[in-house]
C-alpha cells in the first residue's frame, strides 16, 4: 500500500442517537465492538501496509469509554495519526468535555472530526459541537466539523461558523457535504432535497476506495468508508475474525472492480455498464459515492461488469495486468457513444 493511506475502523454500529439521514443506520440498540486488543492487532499490520491515519467512527466511539482511549494509544504506539469522529453528545459543558478528551488526549489522540446536521441537531445542540472544538483546540488536538445537508436545510457551514464567532471561539476547519440516500436517509431525505448534479461533473478516479479501507464492528472490511458500506457486498472483502487483515488487504488491492473505481472511475463504469446492457442510470447524483452505491446495489449491473471480467469476482494480476481493463472497456465506452 502507498504511504498516505487512512483506515476507519468502525468498532461499533451503537449511537445514543438516531438522525434520520445515518447511513450505516446507527441507533441505541446495536450490539457488538471491536476489542481493543483486536484493534492493536490490525493497527499493526496497518501500518506495515503505509496507512498513516486511523479514524475511530462508529456509530459513536465515544461510547467505548476506555476501550477507545486504548485504541487510540495502539494507533500512537504505531506511529499513527489518531482521529476520532463523533456526534458529541458528551460535551454539554466545558467541564464533561475536558473529561472526555483528556484521557484521549493522553493516548494521543491527534484529530476530532465532529459531525453536524438538521437531523443531528434534533438531537445533540449546536452549542455542543462548539464545545467540543473549543475543548479539543485548547488541548492542541486538531478540530473539524463535518455539516451533512440537504437542499433547504437550515444548519449549512455558514451557520456552523457564526455559531462559533457568536461564541468567541475561532472556527475550525468546516467540511460540508450533501446526504446520500442510503441508509436512514433513504426513507426520510425526499428526492427533492437532495443535492443534485450533473453526473459527468464527478468523472475520474475515485480517491477513497483501495485508499481508505474500513473495519467494520463485525470484522468485515470494506473498500472504502462510504455511508452505505456496510451493506455494500461488492466492496468487501473479508473479515479479520476469519482471516489475517494483510490477507484481506491483498484480496482489496487485487479486486478488478476496486482497481476499476480507483483507477478510472464510476461515471465511466456507468458507460461501461450502459454500453454492453439496456441498463440506464440516471443523470443526475448528489456524488460519486451516491452513483457508486446505485450501480453496486443493481444485481443485473454487477453480473454485466462480471462479464466483462471487471466485477466484483474477479481479480487481477498487479504485476502482469492492466488491472482496469481500461483498453478494452475504453472501446466500450467509445462504441456506447
């Protein structure tokens, strides 16, 4: 793997909330973590594959208590950058949030990455997520907000940054980003509301799957850290409670619809996909993540790339393949237009 890489490890699917739009469909009653002896084990042989960061994301991790604070010193004694991403729903005063991030910041805990919302807000204040940046600020540790949205929603960067002057805290580092309908969102997020464009305004290789691999609470490992992961079949690629995580690395690296994504991209797959089918995506998407997730959720998409040795049970040969099979699909692509 090339230096750079960062892997999520996802070590529950519990969240003390229930936001409409959560695409992994996280909520109070999941069951089930990753062990934090488990977690070292990976991190391990993560960082013997050039993985630099290790994002810890749920669910909500903060509700592994000290489980989390001993994850985060595993990742730290690997020479790791330690994120963790949350809700906060911990730090409604100074005070609970000082208790909170202090301990992590011990183990080492490099970044907190806090999530914001419409539907999170329901929830969890706004006043909440200022807290914890300020907090996370005053301990050296790197804050962001990350602000899902939808078309009329009220909560957008802008709102999130005057929250924060209002507060006299400088603002982190705001990332916004549209909700994809997977997941919760699916049902709740109408059509209408969604953030759409132009599909071909996404063309190109996609930076995340192979890139950002995933271990999810259950030990299954997806490409990628996309909402609808954990339902998504064709990107995932073992689990590490049956097999070794370099195994199922390999596997990743050597998958031809992963170095198909990664190399050339979605929006031409889709070209592919409608130049050798009747199949007809639409076009128009909120992302490529929201193209990604329409084209591997189709059965009949999925055994046409199959077909053309590009699907999702196929796998190349780095070092004597194209592993695209971008000669052959490029004239597809050609023949479809």
């Amino acid at each position: 793997m090339n230096a750079g890489r960062c892997l999520t490890v996802a070590a529950t699917n519990q969240c003390p909330l229930r936001c409409a739009h959560c695409g992994p469909k996280s909520d109070p009653f999941q069951k089930g973590a990753l062990e934090p002896s488990k977690v070292a084990e990976l991190l391990e042989q993560a960082k013997s594959f050039g993985c630099t960061i290790v994002n810890f994301s749920g669910g909500e991790p903060f509700l592994l208590g000290e489980q989390l604070v001993k994850m985060v010193a595993s990742a730290r004694s690997y020479g790791l950058i330690a994120r963790v991403t949350t809700g906060a729903y911990w730090s409604s005063s100074e005070a609970a949030a000082q208790k909170r991030l202090t301990p992590l910041l011990e183990a080492g805990l490099g970044q907190l990455f806090v999530s914001s919302s419409d539907h999170h807000a329901r929830f969890v204040p706004l006043s909440n997520v200022v807290t914890a940046c300020r907090v996370a600020s005053s301990l050296n540790i790197q804050a962001f907000v990350a602000v899902a949205r939808s078309k009329n929603a009220l909560m957008t960067a802008k709102v999130v940054r005057q929250a924060f002057e209002e507060a006299n805290v400088n603002p982190p580092y705001i990332l916004e980003s549209p909700v994809i309908p997977f997941g919760r969102a699916q049902a709740n997020v109408p059509e209408e509301e969604l953030l759409l464009k132009d599909t071909e305004s996404f063309a190109g290789p996609c930076p995340s799957v192979i890139e950002h691999p995933t271990i999810h609470s259950d030990g299954r490992v997806t490409g990628c850290a996309v909402v609808f992961a954990r339902e998504c079949e064709a990107l995932t690629f073992g689990n590490v409670q049956e097999s070794p995580f370099a195994e199922v690395l390999k596997k990743m690296e050597s998958n031809a619809l992963a170095n198909w994504i990664h190399r050339i991209g979605v929006v031409e797959l889709k070209h592919v996909i409608e130049a050798n089918s009747d199949l007809r995506f639409p076009d128009q998407y909120v992302n490529i993540c929201h193209l990604c997730g329409d084209i591997l959720s189709n059965q009949q998409a999925l055994e046409v790339l199959d077909r053309l040795k590009i699907g999702p049970r196929h796998s190349v040969n780095l070092e004597t393949e194209d592993p695209t099979h971008a000669n052959s699909a490029q004239q597809a692509v050609e023949e479809y237009r």
